[in-house]
C-alpha cells in the first residue's frame, strides 16, 4: 500500500535538507557507510563499484527526523495496519548514488527480526523521486501470503523465491517525494541499481506492534521507541543494552 503526500511542502523541505545534512554527517565520520549486499543474487545486475550510504537510527542524528516519525498522519496509517500500540524497532536510511546506486536481491525482512506475532511492517519514506531508472522498491504483490520462507534473507538462492520471480518483473514502486510505502515483513521486494544520474534518497522505518515482541536472542539492534500506546512486553533487561 501507498500513500501519497504524506507530509506537508515545508516539513518535507526540511526531512529532505535534513537528510542531506546527516549524509554528509556520515561521509565526514570517515567510517564505513556502504552497506551494498554484494551477493550472487545480483552480481550479474551491478556494477563491481556499486554502493549505497546507510545508517541506521536517523532519531538518533536529530530531533527533525524523530519529528518526522512522530507525524501524525503516519501513526494514524501504521495504527490502521498493526494497531494502537507503536514500536519502533530500528530506522535506517538509505543513499543510492547517480549511475552506481546499489541493488538488493528479492528477499524477505522477516528473519532479520523476527517477532513471535508477526505484526513487523516496513513504512519507506521516500525523500527523493523513485522509479524504474533509479532503482525504486519493487515488490511482489500479495507475497505475504506465504508466510515465513526458510533462508530467505536475500543472501542466498532460494528456489521459493528466485526460481518463481524475478526482480525485473517484481511491481515498480513509483514514488514522488513525501510518499510512503507500507508492506508486512513477510513481503518479497528487492531493488534494481540506480542507473540515473539522481541519486535516490529513502528512510526505512520497522515497526512493530506493542502486542507482540521480538524473539528471544536476536542480535539485530532493536531501539523500541513507542511511538504511540504501550509496549506491553518491555522489561528490564529487554529496554537496555547490557544483557543480564
Ligand atoms: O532500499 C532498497 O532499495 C531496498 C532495501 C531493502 O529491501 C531492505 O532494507 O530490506
């Protein structure tokens, strides 16, 4: 699902800018900030040099962006889909360069996290345009349904998922800035390399339900920040980062 202007002109001005500031933030730490998958899957398909800037957790960079994540409008739809209890799980943001943006394999979020309830979806913001060219989100329509496949992480062949379909002819997200795309963890999606002399500018939210919880010993950094309601199965050593 997709919903179309999220935001108003000023405040997606500002998530824009914002973005900006915080990738040059991130060029200037010097560290490493490409995140390119560089499987099998998609050696075929990009170029050796092919990269995309990430970070995770964007609230943690600035209060604009935590605002952007406490819109109204957008807890209103993720309530629609998982209900009244909001988690955060983890943000991240994501920079496909002009010409060598990055590609990722058909895959399934699910296993990186994995929550007993499976209420986790992903909300992608889109703070640039996004099409064909630029290597947009391309999904599977309905892939859910499946339910969980085993290894389908995207880092390695899955005879489920990539002897069935295939990334060129998975549905194209076609997304202008201030559009925000919605699917369940259990959606197959991947995404071509930006061949366009734009780069791609998107912010990846994973959220979950107050309900529900992560399964136990998941290393995958989980910041649990409410953003609406209760977090029902917090406790002491679940909220802090030193594990008893
Ligand atoms: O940003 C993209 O093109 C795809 C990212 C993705 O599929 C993911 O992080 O799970």
């Amino acid at each position: 699902m997709i919903k179309r202007d999220l935001f108003s002109k000023n405040k997606l001005r500002t998530y824009i800018n914002e973005f900006d500031r915080i990738v040059s933030q991130l060029i200037k730490s010097k560290e490493n900030i490409n995140a390119k998958w560089s499987t099998i899957l998609t050696k075929e398909i990009e170029s050796s040099k092919s990269k995309v800037f990430h970070t995770h957790n964007v609230q943690s960079y600035s209060a604009k962006m935590l605002s952007m994540i406490l819109n109204k409008e957008l807890l209103d739809i993720i309530e629609l889909l998982i209900g009244p209890d909001i988690i955060l799980h983890h943000s991240k943001l994501f920079f496909k360069p002009p010409l060598i943006g990055a590609a990722f394999p058909l895959h399934q979020d699910w296993s990186y996290f994995p929550t007993k309830r499976d209420t986790m979806i992903a909300a992608v913001i889109h703070l640039s345009k996004s099409d064909e060219e630029m290597g947009c989100f391309r999904i599977i329509p309905k892939s859910h349904h499946l339910g969980k496949i085993n290894d389908s992480d995207g880092h390695t062949y899955n005879k489920r998922i990539h002897q069935k379909y295939q990334l060129d002819s998975a549905l194209p997200i076609i997304a202008k800035p201030g559009d925000v795309l919605f699917f369940d963890a259990r959606t197959i999606h991947g995404s071509l390399p930006n061949n366009s002399i734009e780069a791609r500018k998107t912010i990846l939210l994973q959220l979950y339900s107050g309900m529900d919880e992560i399964v136990p010993n998941n290393k995958h950094t989980n910041v649990q920040l409410v953003l609406r309601g209760i977090n029902h199965n917090a406790t002491r050593s679940s909220v802090s980062n030193i594990k008893a």
